[in-house]
C-alpha cells in the first residue's frame, strides 16, 4: 500500500480522491439515475476556518510529547466515517472537538494516561483508524467531564511474536491492516481479515467493534479469530489466557470484543492465522429471479461448501455497482491445502439447479498471487474498493449515499427485507428525498444471512444529514420489530444505542453497568458507547 496523506474530513487519503474523468462519470452516471438531482460539488472548508476552543486540559510533562493540539490532527479525530460525519465536516459543523490527541507508544504510557484522565475527571475515547460509522469515536460525551483525549493507538502496531506451530501472533492492538500483513507475509501468513476498511483501520478496532471481514462464510467475525486479549483498565491489567477454546465459565474474551473503548483500551491480542491460499476460484452467477439467488443462496451457506465469497447483489445493487441487469452472486472458493476446484463445481451445481447462469466460465488459479474473479464480480469487486471515496464525492454532491446492516434467520428474511424497503421509501417520501433501496447479503450461515441495505437518494445540500437522520431511524425500528439485529458488524457507537438497549436483554444490561463500574469506577472510558457508566465524574 502506497503513503498518502490522510483525510481530515473524508474517507482515505487525499490523494485517492475522486476528481477528474472518474468525478465526471460519476456525475454522469448519478445523473442518468436521478436526472432532477443537484450536483453541485461543495469543497471541505479549509481547516483554519474553524474557531476551535482552546485546550481546557494540562497534560502532564510525561505525556507531552506524545500529545498533540494541532488544530487538523483534533479535527480529524472528533469524527468517524458515516455518511453524516462526513457531511457534517463539509458543512463545517463538528461541534465535539477532543482537547488533545495522544498517541501512546507503550502499555505503561496507556496506563498512565488512564491514570492522569481518571483522576482529572477526562473522558478518554480510544481510537484506531478511525473509520467508525456509528459515531464509535465522536467525543460527544456530555458537559460533566473537564476535558476529552482521543487516546490514538496507532504508535503500537508491531507484531511482538509469531507461534509458527500453532498458528498465531501477539499483535499491538494500533496495527493497521496493511501494517499487519505486512509483518506476517514473510512467514506466509495471514490473519485472513479483510474488511473493506482494511487498509484505514486497526487490530484492535476489529476487536473492540467485534467487526466482520470480508470473507462470507465460516470464520467472519474478528471473534472467531481471537485467541487471547490484553487489556488496560483504570482498574489494572486483564490478559486472558491463550487457548484454542474452554469451556471454563463466561469467556473474558466476550467481554471485551465489541466493547468499544467502554470498559479498557485493548494493547495486543493473540490471533489466530492461517497459511496464505494458494488454490482460488471464482465464478460470477446470474439470476433472473432475486428471490431464486436467494434459495441458491441458502442452500449454499446449509451445504458445507463454505465458500470464501458468497455475496448476492440485488438487480439495483448490481446495476449500480456492477453493471449487471440481473442479480449477480459473487462466489469464491479457496485454500491454501488443496486445489478447490471440486468444491466450485458442486457449488456451480447447486446455483444451477436454482436457475442460475454463467455469463462467463469459472476461473482457476493455483498461484499464492492471482486473483480468481471474473465478469460482474471483479467489475462489482473494484467499485467496492472505490465505494467509500465515491461515497464521499457524492455526498459532496447533496447525494445522500449510505449503507446499513443487520442479520436475521432464513424464515424472517423475505419480511425484514420488505419491512426494511417500506420503511425506508417512506421516510424519504417523508424527508422529499428521490431515491432507491438496494440489499446486497454479504455474509452468510446456516440459519441465515446477513443483509446490507444501501440507499442512494437526492437530498437537498444543507439538510441531507437530517434527511439521512430520519430515513435512518426508520430502518432502525424496521430491523428492531422485525427480529432482526441492529447491526451484524457495524458495532453499537453512540448511533445505535437506542435501538441496542432495546435489543439486549434488561438484566443483561445491569451487570454490564456493573462490570463497567469495577473496570471504569470514575466512567472515564467513552461514555455514551454501548453503556453507561453508573456514575460519571462530580456525581
């Protein structure tokens, strides 16, 4: 991966912008859809054109020359990466600034920062890339703390230890992920953990935000990954013991993955790798009939085939992103043991017998360093590569561009998803925003999918984040009281409380509180995430 100097207010770097022949024919593109839409583009105000409070903290002398006041580097960490921060930063208006950033290089220097915030009465919000979209790294924390820390972990991202002969590493939670695999590709391993943030966010982000990776079936989830955890608390240190699985009591792992900052900042963590594939295949499949992808789809994820890739785009989807007028599933199968070819063959098979076709043969490699798509999916493949800077220049565009996720059992699929459409075509005739609903199932199980929903409208600059805000909320409570979870991988920030305190159990969410009071007594550690504290600082 190539340096880049990176967004203050967008998505990646600077440099990969959208701009020129690829601006204009996404302007054109976008205008075929919605030929009524403004496209004005709107710039980001230059960073000097915000009046920034003043620093309200004193580090200490210690922690002074890991903390910075600069004035991008606090812009750029009092937001995440949805769609309204980013519109929110184009507008100029990020009214929750943090004081300081401070970039720790080691476990005590965490430790000490927990100590001079908690006894300070300083919220601390641990960051990792940064590319939260659920307002996971917002200092929006209330008016009862003298001050907030985005506490970057980014200075501790190498790889401690590699066990070559069980197949894991001890790795500094600041890791990015190129930084990560970079460390590891020498050995010809891989943590196999792609999300599409990849490349902008962190180890312990995937852990604290129990992310998902790109790969669709079997091992999806950073958990499944997991070995062992370190953790800082202002209580002290936990560090759970490394094992390929126990049944002793509650895991402390679970504890902590998806905690988000709440109740310790992660340090390093023992993963779980794998060899590098060598043996790949993929296929594009077509079908005329959506719900028809769908049984192909289910019948796939309940066979055992476990493939790699098993995304179906829906006819909108696929239009847009792929270029396709039917439903297009992406399917891929590989292996670092043996050649895969058996398995695509029988998964071919089984799309078949749902009526599905090949526009083009399967392809196969047998090289560590090939690729394996072909048609729709490497066209869909690049586009969602490019989706989060295209996001952004259409955003720019008074384009509301946004994506939600939820999983839910096979049996509740078809009526969540017509919930979902209904609620959310509503709510833009409400806003007055044109625009469409698209789904795309990007991880699959036995007992269900993974639907992601996006939503592509023409909003009106200056009121689209509100506009967002309610098309949003409407889909929320669709998910909510159609059984389906809040969010499969996008993590609970301050964006999903309402509908996640709903979703979990009330006695469940008492002990949480509990559990933060014992590792957070002062409730420094990113208040409003996932719980809150039972008392915070002057109370």
């Amino acid at each position: 991966m190539k340096a880049g100097t990176r967004s203050w207010w967008g998505w990646g770097n600077d440099e990969d912008a959208v701009a020129g022949v690829e601006r204009e024919e996404l302007r054109r593109r976008t205008g075929r859809l919605f030929p009524d839409a403004d496209l004005t583009v709107h710039e980001a105000p230059p960073v000097a054109s915000f009046d920034l409070a003043p620093c309200r903290v004193e580090v200490p002398a210690a922690l002074a020359p890991l903390a910075s006041h600069d004035a991008r580097d606090r812009l750029a960490h009092s937001h995440g990466q949805a769609f309204r921060d980013v519109v929110r930063a184009l507008l100029g208006r990020l009214p929750h600034v943090p004081d300081l950033v401070v970039r720790p290089t080691s476990e005590a220097e965490v430790l000490h920062v927990l100590e001079w915030c908690g006894d300070a009465g300083i919220a601390v919000v641990p960051y990792g890339g940064g590319s939260s979209v659920v307002g996971g790294v917002e200092p929006r924390v209330g008016d009862e703390y003298t001050g907030v820390v985005s506490l970057d972990l980014t200075s501790m991202d190498r790889v401690l230890a590699i066990d070559r002969t069980s197949r894991a590493a001890l790795v500094q939670a600041g890791a990015l992920g190129p930084r990560l695999e970079e460390q590891l590709r020498p050995q010809g391993l891989t943590l196999r953990f792609f999300p599409q943030s990849f490349e902008f966010s962190t180890l312990g982000g995937w852990l604290a935000t129990r992310a998902g990776g790109h790969f669709a079936t079997a091992l999806t989830h950073i958990d499944d990954l997991t070995e062992s955890l370190r953790v800082v608390t202002p209580a002290g240190v936990v560090e759970t013991r490394r094992l390929p699985g126990s049944g002793a009591g509650p895991s402390p792992d679970r504890m902590f993955l998806g905690s988000e900052g709440s109740l310790g900042v992660i340090t390093q963590a023992w993963v779980r790798l794998q060899d590098r594939p060598r043996w790949r295949a993929g296929a594009s499949v077509s079908f005329a009939d959506h719900e028809a992808g769908v049984e192909a789809v289910r019948a796939l994820s309940q066979s055992g085939l476990q493939p790699a890739n098993c995304r179906l785009l829906d006819p909108m989807e696929a239009l847009i992103n792929a270029g396709s007028s039917t439903s297009v599933l992406v399917l891929g199968f590989e292996s670092a043991d043996h050649p895969v070819d058996a398995w695509s063959a029988r998964a071919l098979e089984l799309c078949r017998d749902h009526g599905g076709t090949l526009p083009e043969p399967p392809r196969l490699t047998d090289s560590a360093e090939a690729a394996a798509r072909t048609g729709a999916a490497d066209t869909w493949r690049s586009s969602f590569l490019r989706m989060p800077y295209q996001r952004d220049a259409l955003a720019a565009q008074g384009m509301i561009v946004e994506t939600f996720e939820t999983a839910c059992t096979w049996d509740r699929f078809a009526s969540v998803r017509a919930a979902v459409d209904d609620a959310v075509q509503d709510a833009m005739r409400q806003v007055g925003a044109t625009g469409v609903v698209t789904c795309r199932l990007t991880h699959v199980y036995p007992d269900g999918p993974a639907p992601y929903f996006g939503v592509y409208a023409a909003g009106e600059w200056g009121r689209t984040v509100e506009q967002w805000d309610e098309i949003k909320q409407a889909a929320s409570e669709a998910l909510i009281a159609s059984g389906a979870t809040i969010t499969h991988h996008h993590a609970v920030g301050r964006d999903h409380r309402p509908w996640y305190d709903r979703q979990r159990p009330d006695l469940f969410a008492a002990a949480l509180r509990a559990g933060k009071a014992v590792l957070d007594p002062a409730g420094i550690l990113n208040p409003g995430v996932v719980v809150d504290p039972l008392r915070r600082p002057g109370t």
